[in-house]
C-alpha cells in the first residue's frame, strides 16, 4: 500500500520530492492538535533513506512534536488528536493492521536527555532484544557488542558492563541510549536534540556517530544548533508555527534559502 | 524620596534581632523535641529493663522491734509530715496478706544485706523473700548452704524430671513453711551474686519476659503469646494489603484518565488516612463480625450454634479491619513512587518497542519497588501500634489457644489472640496489683517501640539495598 505524495501541494514550501525507492518516510499533509491547540499543520515532506534529515526552527515549530508523532508515541497522550498520513517504507504507521510496538522497534527514538534504565550497561542494551526474542546467550552478547562497537561505545565499556548504566557521564549514556536503540536494528533513528545536553567533546562525538551511522540507516535529526544541523544533515527542513517553512538539501537551505524567513532564522534575525 | 528609603531601612533595622535569633529558634525546638524523645526512651528502657535487675534484697529493722525483708522500689515524700516514706516489695502474699509495705524512713531502725536471704519465684502466691532453711527429699534432708546448691542443681533440671522434694523456708521475722519443690519457678540469691552473675541472670529474666506466657492475670510472667499474635496479625494484614494498595495506586497514577473524578477518588483516599481508628473497629464489628461472620457461621458452623465460630472477633477478621485502616498509607506512597519515575523511562521503554504492561512491569515497577517498600513499612508500623479497633474485632485479655497449633488447619483463623498494645493497656488498667504491674507496663511499651523500630529500621536497609542495587551495582 502506497501512500501517494500530492506533488500539487498549494503551500508556498516546494516540497523536495524523492522517487518510491529512495524515499523512506513520507509525511502527507499531516496535522496534529494537542486537546484542540493546533501543534502542526498541513505538513507535507518526505524522508530520504540513508541520509540525515534535519528539523529545524524556533521553540514550539512543532519539530519534535513532528518526530514524535513517527514512531505514534503520542498515542500515550488521550489529547492528541492528528489527521493525514505519515507511511514508512509505504505503509501508514496509522493503519489499524500496523502493530504499534514493531513500529516502534523499527523506529528507535532518542530523547535530549539520556534515559538509561536504571540496570547494567549489558542489560541497557539486551531491553529491546528481551522484548522481541528469546535469543541464545552467545547470540545476544554478539548483537550486544556490535550495538555498542555502532554507537562507538564499546572500547568505553567493555570491562564493565554489568555496571550501573547510571554510573556514565552524560555523553556516554546518550550513546548508551544509541546503542540500546540500534540493537533492535530500527530501519529509522529518530534523534531529539540529541547532544543539547551534553558538553563540546561529548556533542563532538555523536555528530561523528550520526554521520557513520547513516550507511546503516536513515536519520532524522531535531536540532536547536544551526551549526550542528550545518555540520552533519543532508537535508535540512525549516519550521515554524508548526508549518513547513522550507525544505531542501542542507547546502541549498543554509547557503541560498530560497525564502526570505528562512534566511533570517538562519542568521539570527528576529522572525 | 530619600526620607522613604531611610524609613523603610529602619523598619529593617528594627526587626534585625529577628534575623540572628530564627536560626536559634529552628534550633530550639529540634533540641527540644530531641530531648523529649530522649526522655521517653530513656525512661522506658530505664523502668522497663531495671525491671529484670537482681536488686539486692534487704532486711529491715523497724524501731518497733519488728523485721522483714525486702526489696526498695521507691521513695516518697510522706502527706502532710516531714520526711519521706519508701516502698518495699516484701512478698509472701500467702504469710502476711500483702505483697508491698510502705515503711517510713525514720521508723528504721536498721538496714543490712545479708548474703543468705533469697528470692523465689513460685505460683500460686507470686514471690517468697527470705531464707531457705532445709530441702527434705524422700528420706535425705541438705542443710544451710548444701541445700542452696541443690536448690540450684534440681531446678537446672527440666520440670518433668524434678523430684519430688519440700522446701522448709523461714522468712525474715521467724516465720516458717514448707514448700513443695514443683511450686518452685526460680531461685536467686541476689547478695550473694557478682555483677556478672547479676548480669547473666538479668538477660535470663529478660528472655524469660521474652518466651513466656502471662501469669497471675498478666501482674507476672511474659509477653510471648503477644508477641506472636501482633506479628502474626501484622504478617497477614500485610499480606492482604499489599497487592490492593499496589493495585490500586497503579490504577490511579497509570491508567485512570486524570480528570475531576480521578482527583477526588485521591482526595479520598487521602482523607481515609486520616478517620479514628476505632471508626474502623466500629465498621469491622458491624460488617466483618456479624454480618460476613454470622453469615459464616449460619451455613458452615450450624451446628455448633449458638456458640460463634467466625461470627465473633478474631484474628481474620482483626487483620482485615487492619488491612482496611493502613489501604490509604500504601496507596499514597506507590502512588507517590510512581509519580517520581521520569516521564523519560516511560517514553524510553515504550519507543524501544515495549508494551504498556513491560514498560510497567519492566521499569516502572521495579523503579518503585522502594516506594511501595515504604508504604508496606509504614503501615506495618501503624498497624502494630493499633489498639483501639482490635477491641472491637478480636483481641483478648487471655487467649487460651496460640492461634497456631499442631491441628489441623494449623492457622486458626477464627480463634482470638493477644497484642502487645492491648497487654500494654489491660495491665496497667485492669491489673489487681498494679504495683507489680508497672514495671511490666514499661517493658511491654519498651517492647513495642523496638518492634516499630527493628520493622523501620528493615524498611530503611532493604530501601537502599534495592537502590544500590539500581545505582551502582547490578
């Protein structure tokens, strides 16, 4: 089942357009209210595969009500009401067949601050699996391994992972929560702001980990940093007041923006 | 302008003496709390346990010639006169009709502490003061102190293997009797014993306090049987309290809809922490005695009727109305547990692909495991110090059977059983000598107090073992 992109989208935004086959996540003219505030409306764009896609914008766009709304963990939250679609790989995540908790798994999240369970690194990471399957010990601990060596982690831990979880510094633990997203082998990354907590050196570290991981799979990245959004998406998306202000490859968006609010935004005028 | 800044910074300035002085108020009464709460500790643990001290015995010589024998419990002054008056307990209830002897101090004439007076305590009579003189066993007969010595070696031995013997006592003024051995619970000879063996028989006398039954209508004896039936009433109200509060709070905080009806159920639940607790014996005896219980008791046990099987207060029925009373105090603290797990571990579980239910049962619950600990504890401790509901609903001045036997069903639910709290109160009130009865009084209180504090005190290590379990070592 496809979902179809209206290319006739009357909303001033040209919205770049990726064929069947490089697309992952469309997004068609969805709209979403909080107990009836409107959050975000009309949006309509779509997620290339294998690159990073950036959400930018001021405080309370909608960015990360945006990436919420992928994996549906508004469904939590009884006021939350949303009309249009958003399809995965050509599915509506929506759809009443779609199984919410496999949408989640292959739809990892990562929140702004760190939320390691309060267990050992080792079983931080085995959550997920645990979830999904029995898996021989020796198998679990492979796939552990490879999801902490992903998030750059490994040589970090190794000698003590059945330590707390809650023993790491901060940017340890946001590549804990990475690695413990990764081992359930999520086709998409969804990332909140992911280093505003944390120091240069720490934010240093998971921008390079964004950007080797996007050979895996596809990123989608909220970001407040201008610059960071700059250094590792591919594609960048502008909004505001929870419409899509502009949309386009990260180059074009930060260098030569098309629309004048854009421009301003991104040098740090007062829209 | 400048005359409104200068009177308004001498409005300051007067009330400066109160910014050095708050911190010595605060100070104040944290001290002050802290030496009241020392006070009653020390005199609980003074009162109660000076209780079970050998006290040298001593023989008294009155003006008037007469003599006895003693132990000094307490001087007074005397109403309306110079001087002051002091209270022996002299014993031999039997041979001079009364057991305490107020003397005043200026009738003495002499005080001594001789080595070979001694202390029996023996039943019917309660306790004998004064000498022992000879042991007549079938034909053989031990004089002085070789009578002493096998007055200790026969009651070393188990009371079923005593032989059959009569002890000839005579007290301090002359009197004589004759004793038979099996009347015979202990001997001490006080003066004659070293601070060691004061202190071994003070720890004997303090486990006997511990491990036996009541004597001479709760004026003597233990508190054993009150002891296991406040543990055991304690142990199966929280069996029954534990998984509804849990249930409960979880309700509330994870899958009511918070709205107006949500908020009230809470205020009311919050509120019933609050109700008298004999309101809830009054509840307990209308609803669990006589109307489960009656009806009980019409379809399972009529034949026995008249006669009450379950329709009367007992130890069912006494944990459920203590159940009832501590369902707020364990809802309240999971539910307050619950609600400091960040939104962050919820929303992290769940975006990892996990269920409602393993997000609850995976995170949120062990994450407020120490929470509902708390609650546990806190209702334990409330329930154990409860008297005025069990009234209604169970308790008994003397239960004749230990609700645990060796028959069958071994839990005797139905039976009655005794509570320290209730001990605590019948002795002191209900006592015929309520001499005797004081120093019991304090001990059982000393008792329950330890008990509250050992039950906080688990509380308080299991809670940071469960959190240096998560913290810092899996």
């Amino acid at each position: 089942m496809l979902a179809p992109l209206h290319s006739t989208n009357t909303s001033q935004a040209p919205v770049t357009h990726f064929a069947d086959d490089r697309c992952c996540l469309s997004i068609d003219r969805f709209s979403l209210a909080y107990a009836g505030k409107t959050a975000l409306r009309d949006l309509t764009l779509s997620v290339p595969r294998h690159r990073v896609t950036a959400f930018i914008g001021p405080s309370g766009c909608g960015k990360s009500t945006l990436l919420r709304a992928i994996n549906r963990l508004h469904d939590l939250n009884e006021s939350v009401a949303h009309s249009g679609h958003i399809a995965l790989e050509g599915h509506d995540i929506h759809d009443p067949q779609m199984n919410v908790t496999e949408l989640r798994r292959r739809v990892g999240m990562v929140f702004q601050t760190p939320n390691p369970f309060p267990m050992s690194i080792y079983e931080n990471v085995a959550f997920g699996l645990r979830l999904q399957q029995r898996l021989p010990k020796r198998k679990r601990d492979d796939i552990i391994e490879w999801a902490l060596t992903s998030a750059a982690l490994w040589d970090e831990v190794k000698d003590r992972l059945h330590r707390s979880a809650w023993q790491l510094s901060g940017g340890q633990q946001q590549r804990l929560v990475i690695a413990r997203t990764l081992a359930v082998q999520p086709d998409v990354l969804l990332l909140d702001e992911p280093a505003s907590a944390l120091d240069p050196i720490s934010t240093l570290k998971i921008e390079e980990l964004i950007r080797n991981l996007k050979s895996q799979l596809t990123l989608v990245l909220v970001t407040h940093n201008m610059q960071q959004a700059a250094r590792v998406s591919d594609y960048t998306a502008f909004l505001h007041q929870g419409e899509l202000v502009e949309y386009g490859p990260t180059d074009q968006v930060f260098t030569n923006p098309r629309l004048q609010r854009t421009e301003n935004y991104i040098t740090g005028r007062v829209t | 302008m400048n005359d409104r800044s200068a009177s308004a910074s001498s409005r300051r300035l007067h009330f400066d003496w109160l910014n050095s002085l708050w911190p010595w108020l605060c100070a104040a009464s944290v001290a002050l709390s802290l030496l009241m709460l020392g006070a009653l500790l020390t005199l609980l643990v003074v009162r109660g346990l000076g209780h079970f001290w050998p006290a040298n015995l001593e023989q008294v010589t009155l003006n008037s010639g007469e003599t006895f024998a003693g132990q000094t419990v307490r001087e007074v002054a005397l109403p309306q006169q110079e001087g002051d008056e002091r209270l022996y307990f002299t014993g031999n209830q039997d041979i001079d009709g009364a057991r305490w002897r107020w003397v005043a101090i200026e009738e003495i004439a002499e005080r001594s502490h001789p080595v070979d007076l001694i202390r029996l305590e023996r039943t019917p009579w309660g306790d004998f003061i004064g000498r022992l003189a000879a042991i007549e066993q079938a034909d053989q007969r031990w004089e002085g102190e070789a009578a002493w010595r096998h007055l200790t070696t026969l009651l070393a031995l188990p009371i079923n293997q005593r032989p059959d013997s009569q002890l000839l006592l005579s007290t301090a003024n002359g009197q004589t009797l004759r004793l038979p051995l099996t009347n015979v619970l202990s001997a001490q000879a006080p003066n004659a014993m070293a601070w060691w063996q004061k202190t071994h028989a003070w720890g004997e006398g303090v486990w006997r306090f511990l491990s036996e039954g009541p004597r001479a209508a709760n004026t003597g004896g233990g508190v054993w049987p009150a002891i296991f039936g406040t543990v055991l009433m304690v142990i199966l109200m929280s069996v029954m309290v534990t998984p509804f509060g849990v249930l409960a709070a979880i309700y509330l905080n994870e899958i009511a809809h918070q709205g107006r009806l949500t908020r009230f159920v809470r205020i009311g639940v919050r509120n019933l922490a609050g109700v008298p607790s004999i309101v809830y014996g009054v509840f307990g005896l209308g609803v669990f005695v006589y109307g489960i219980g009656g009806s009980i008791d019409e379809w399972f046990f009529s034949d026995t009727l008249p006669s009450p099987t379950f329709g009367t207060g007992g130890l069912l029925w006494a944990s459920l109305t203590l159940a009832l009373l501590t369902l707020p105090v364990v809802i309240v603290a999971t539910e307050e547990g619950l609600a400091r797990i960040p939104e962050a571990q919820r929303e992290g579980a769940v975006a990892l692909g996990a269920t409602r239910l393993e997000m609850l049962t995976r995170i949120v619950l062990p994450m407020a495991a120490p929470a509902m600990l708390t609650g546990v504890i806190l209702a334990i401790a409330r329930a154990a110090g409860e008297v005025a509901p069990l009234m209604l609903v169970g308790v008994a001045k003397l239960a004749p059977q230990m609700p645990v036997d060796g028959e069958f069903p071994y839990l005797h639910l139905e039976r009655k059983f005794m509570h320290l709290g209730y001990h605590l109160f019948d002795t002191a009130f209900h006592g015929e000598d309520v001499q005797a009865a004081i120093p019991l009084v304090y001990a059982t209180a000393l008792l329950l107090v330890l008990i509250v504090l050992v039950l906080n005190l688990t509380a308080i290590f299991l809670r940071h073992y469960l959190r240096r379990q998560r913290g810092s070592e899996c």
